[in-house]
C-alpha cells in the first residue's frame, strides 16, 4: 500500500500510579477514545488532529503517516494490523486503509462515505455516495447509512435509516428489512454469542439493547452508553454516566452477561471511566476528566 497521512506516535503502555486501589493510569492523557490495535490501542487524542498507538513497553517513536489537511470524519475501526478511518479533503471523503507498517492506501474520492468496518476476513465495507462497498468495489447494493456493522462472513450489513429505525440487509440475496423500531437506535454492532449472532445497539432514549438478526426481537439489557462487547468473556461492557448539563458529574463501567443481572465493575466517584475496552484481557477506560486511559479490575 502507499500514500500518506498525520503523525502516529507510539508511546509507553506502563502503569504510572493507582486510582482507589483498583485502576491503574497509564501514561498517556487527552485521549478521546481508543480501539485494540495489533498489541496495543490506537487512540484519538482530543481535537483529532493525529492519532497515537499505544503499545506494550515500547518507547514513543513517530510514525510518519501524513494526512495534510484532510480531517477525519469517522472514529478508526482496526482487525488484526491493518486499520481504516474516513477522512474529508477539498470537498470530499475518502476511506485511508493502513497498516502498523506504516503502508497505506485510499479509496476514492467520493462526495460522501461512511464510516469503514471489517468483516472475519479483514476486508474492509463502507458506504459511498449511497452505495455499499467492499475494498473500494461496489456490491450492486444501494445503502445510505452513514455508520454500518457486519458479521464476520460479510452475509448481514446491519445499519440504522434516516428514522434511527434498526436495518438489515442480506448481501447474497439483496433482502433488505426493518429490524425493529421500538427504540431510536444508532452505532449498531454484530456479535457472536454462544455460536448465535446478535446486535448490540445504543438508542436516543439511553438505553443499550441486544437485537436478534433473524426474529427482530428486541431486548433492552441497561441503562447506559458506549457498548463494547467482550468476545473473549462473553460480557458486555458499557458506561453508566450523570451529568449537570454540561459536564460529567459520575460514571462508571458496568459489564452485563445475557442471563445474568447486571454488576458494577468500578466504584471510584473521582474518576469518571468512559468507554470501556479490552485488549488481550485487560479491561481498560478512559477517565472523561483527563483522557488518561486506565487499566480495570478484572470483571
């Protein structure tokens, strides 16, 4: 791959002190948020003018990916040690495709996509000026969503309409239905559990609900915000938040496990944890005061 985009720094994955006893801040601040990435986590640090990976016992090293004066129009979504981002430039958007190499390569321009996904198979879906794409190649199938999910096989796209309403369109047979539209719903996600498919969605109403692909059922599981679904221990991680308005006033991480009620993972009213991930195990947040990432009890 070749191309070019801003600076990637790589810096130190170690524990700088403890928070309640239980959290370990790890040295690196301002982050917005943050995915699994190869060994470490790809982050955003506040503003978005540049991304940073954070990786385990490395020293800060730049990675010298330049984007000019493109600006980025999506969050990065990462599988295995390749990651794509949409990006904005003159007018218009384009998919960058990367890797921790430092290779790269874009697909584009379009007048507008969305934000890219991979299947099991690392292959890279988005939409483009109203159609869905696979590694730059239309699929013949018109889709105007701007944020998608897909399973690994790449069979179901699962998106939300222009009424937040729950979609899915099956890519073999072109069938494209309403899910559900008991909830406002947005950032939908397939997962497995137990060898069975399901959707992971966040609604308006504040809500996380898990959604069948095939019935349409649709279960509200809590109360809460930024889902993440841990495959490795079949939990859902989600944030329970309070605000005054403007500013977070307490949050913490919950985990919820279909079958069981959900707990509480921290309790530590001076640090408001955010969304929650995990990499190789180890739970970690981002505390929304400082965008320290932290590392997290064990569920």
């Amino acid at each position: 791959m070749t191309g070019t985009f801003s600076l990637l720094a790589l810096v130190v994955l170690t524990a700088s002190g403890t928070i309640d006893g239980t959290e370990d801040r790890l040295e690196a601040t301002g982050l917005s948020l943050a995915v699994p990435f190869c060994d470490g986590v790809l982050a955003v640090p506040w503003g978005y003018g540049e991304l940073l990976f954070i990786g385990p016992g490395e020293s800060p090293e730049p990675f010298p990916i330049i984007w000019g004066e493109a600006r980025p129009c999506s969050p990065p979504s990462t599988s295995g040690d390749c990651a794509a981002i949409c990006l904005e430039r003159q007018g218009h958007e384009f998919i960058l495709l990367f890797s921790i190499a430092g290779e790269s390569k874009e697909y584009g321009p379009y007048l507008e996509c969305g934000a890219p996904v991979f299947d099991g198979e690392g292959s890279v879906w988005f939409t483009a000026d109203g159609m869905l794409m696979v590694d730059g190649v239309p699929t013949g199938h018109q889709l105007d969503a701007h944020t998608i999910s897909v399973d690994p096989p790449g069979n179901i796209v699962v998106y939300c309409d222009g009424d937040d309403r729950l979609c899915l369109l099956e890519t073999e047979s072109g069938g494209n239905r309403i899910l559900s539209s008991c909830s406002r719903f947005y950032a939908p996600s397939v997962v497995d559990f137990g060898g069975e498919t399901f959707i992971i969605s966040s609604t308006l109403e504040g809500y996380i609900c898990m959604t069948c692909p095939r019935s349409g059922d649709s279960t509200r599981l809590a109360r809460g915000s930024h889902p993440f679904w841990w495959s490795g221990g079949g939990f859902l991680l989600y944030s329970v938040t309070e605000d005054d308005g403007h500013n977070i006033t307490s949050s913490e991480i919950w985990a919820h496990r279909p079958g069981w009620l959900p707990f509480r993972m921290t309790s530590s009213p001076s640090v408001h944890e955010i969304m929650p991930l995990v990499l190789n195990d180890v739970l970690m947040a981002i505390d929304s005061d400082t965008g320290s990432l932290l590392t997290l009890p064990q569920p």
